[in-house]
C-alpha cells in the first residue's frame, strides 16, 4: 500500500540549479527546480528532450551535483556528500534502472545480482544467493538466471536489471527512460512489474517519454525549459498483470 501520510518525504529537491558549459558559454537546465515525493509514490517526469529531465534524476541519485540548491533524499544531504559516502549511500538505499540495462556481459544474470550484495557486504553469501535467486523469479527471470545477458532477449535484460536494483532493498527505485528500449508489449509488462513493486511499499521516480505509459503513473512531473510546468495527480486505471508475490529474503 502507498504510505502518503509519512511525514517527511523521501525525495526534497530545494531550488536547484544546474549550469554547463557548453562551447565556452554557461547554459542553465534547471532553473529552480523545487518538488517533493512522498514515500510510496509513483511519479513520472516528462517533457521535451534536453530539458534537463535525465539530469535531475542523476542529482538526486548522487551522480550529478547541483550548481546550487539542495537535494535531500532517504534523509540525507546528497548534495554535500564525498563520493565514497554517496557511493555507499546510494548502494543501500537507491536502486537504478537504465535505459540500456547496463548488466556486466561476462557474468551470468545470477551473478550480476549478486554483485550489488558482495560490494555492500550485506547478507551472506549464501543468504545472497537465495536472494538473488527470489529477486530473478520475482520478475520471471529464475529459469534463465545461469544464461550470460548476450544469451537473453532485452525485455529479459531489463527484467534481470530490475532484479539487481532490487538486490539490496532499496527504499527507493529510480529508472532513466527503463522502457525506452523495450518494444510496446514488453514495456507494459516492465512498467506492471514497477506498479506492483509500489503497492508493495518501494518509491519509484522515472523519466520516460513513452506517453502512453506516462497516463498510467499516479503523479507525473513536466519540466519544460528547465522549469516545472506541471505537477498533477492523474486517474490511473488498474491495468495490471498477476505478478509473485514481493516477500523479503535474508
């Protein structure tokens, strides 16, 4: 179930600003971006391309820096964060799904999942393994979790690329375009698979440009020229497939 009524919220993006240079000349894409997602929310962010969208979510993942303003999120103050601390900050408490599934070619889909445990040492190896093993058949992936990606299609890529964000049960779950591959079919069953994932009680905040998708997202954030245009709740209708049930593992 959602959990609007939590009183602080698990993403605070505070007047940020974000300058690049670009030929010699400063160009700012974000003007003062102010927004806030609550826990168990489910939001899009939309707009024209080059507006600033994928950006905005590698600030708030500790990726990208701000040029000013504040980020907090999960409680802390990613913008004044080292990279080491980021690095096992966002290890533990975000999970990222991308556009081109960004799995490691010579490891199997099992393996690929485990890597997130090993690098937070959390769980044992056993208890990784089985994890792992629970996440792959969460997203329909267990029958092919000792293939090599090249050996999978890119709708399975990004089904095992679910599971790793997964791995180590993040609060948060954060997706840059993570159907923009995928053909029509295959990213409604990814996006069904994110649906359920936030009845479950994760927070999931993504960029895509596919419209059709974006009119089924509870809440859907638009930037245009660097500015929030738009920030609304939408009627979405429960358009889902029956999916295992998300229980924890070790």
């Amino acid at each position: 179930m959602s959990q609007l009524n939590n009183p602080t919220p698990i993403i605070q993006v505070n007047n940020v600003v974000k300058n690049f240079m670009v030929g010699g000349n400063e160009v700012t894409i974000l003007k003062g971006i102010s927004f806030e997602v609550n826990r168990g929310e489910f939001v899009s962010i939309v707009g024209p391309s080059g507006n600033g969208k994928s950006t905005l979510l590698n600030m708030i993942t500790g990726i990208d820096r701000p040029s000013a303003g504040e980020i907090h999120v999960t409680g802390q103050a990613v913008h004044r964060m080292s990279e080491n601390q980021l690095a096992a900050w966002r290890g533990q408490n975000v999970g990222i799904i991308f556009q081109f599934f960004q799995m490691l070619p010579a490891l199997s889909l099992l393996q690929n999942v485990i890597l997130p445990m090993d690098f937070a040492k959390k769980y044992t190896p056993k208890e990784r393994r089985e994890r792992a093993m629970h996440l792959l058949d969460l997203v329909g992936m267990a029958e092919q979790a000792h293939k090599l990606p090249s050996m999978v299609s890119g709708g399975q890529q990004q089904r095992a690329a679910i599971a790793r964000a997964l791995a180590n049960d993040p609060a948060l779950l954060v997706g840059d375009e993570p159907t923009g591959n995928l053909d029509a079919r295959t990213a409604a069953e990814v996006f069904d698979l994110f649906s359920q994932l936030v009845e479950e009680g994760k927070t999931m905040i993504m960029v895509t440009h596919d419209k059709e998708l974006a009119r089924r997202v509870p809440r859907r954030v638009e930037i245009t020229n660097g500015r929030i245009t738009s920030d609304e709740y939408l009627m979405v209708l429960p358009q889902r497939v029956e999916l295992p049930e998300l229980v924890s593992v070790g």
